[in-house]
C-alpha cells in the first residue's frame, strides 16, 4: 500500500486485489462475483493484519479517499465515513457508485 506502513498486503501476489474496479459496462453476475472473491480475500487480509488501523488512517486522507482498501474498507465505505457530500461525477462520486455495485458481491 504505502512505504511506511508493512502490513498483510506488502509483497501480495495479486496487489491489484486491494483497488478493485468494477469498470465499464453491464456487471454481471460472472464478472461481479470473480472480482467479490478477490477483493473479499484482499478485505480478509486486512481485518488480520496489525498495521491495519494505520492503513485506515491513510485510506481516509483526501489523496486517497476515492480510491482501493485501506484498512479493511472499500473506498465507498470510506466516501460514507468522511461524511462529505460529493458530486456522481467526482472520483468520490464514483467510488460511492462502485461500493453499491460491488458490496453485495464481497464475501468477507
């Protein structure tokens, strides 16, 4: 994730499992529950890790607010914890979209 903080994901053989992107197009069931898996594992490896608490301090910084897991939390579940209000078209707005279309598919 960050230099500073060495938790469950450094070294990860898929460290693209802590920024998931549902993308473009229709999610289908198919799509939606690979990607549900993957991001779960990535979730799970968080909620044991000791540097876990820490890495939820940096997800929350403005810089990385919209954007993968930090501590155990998609960056939709984040957008919701700052309180802010945000426009659809924001990277925040987006990142709201993207939890409400993958949470249900995360098995955690």
């Amino acid at each position: 994730m960050i230099s500073q903080i060495i938790g469950n994901c450094t070294g990860d053989s898929n460290p693209d499992a802590w920024f998931p992107d549902i993308g473009r197009g229709m999610p289908t069931p198919i799509r939606m529950t690979a990607l549900g898996e993957e991001t779960g594992r990535a979730i799970a490896l968080c909620n044991s890790c000791p540097k876990q608490e820490e890495c939820l301090d940096e997800g929350m910084k403005p810089e990385n607010l919209a954007f993968g897991i930090w501590g155990g939390m998609l960056a939709g579940e984040r957008v919701i914890m700052s309180g802010q209000r945000f426009n659809k078209l924001s990277d925040e707005g987006r990142a709201l979209i993207s939890y409400r279309a993958l949470k249900p598919w995360v098995k955690e």
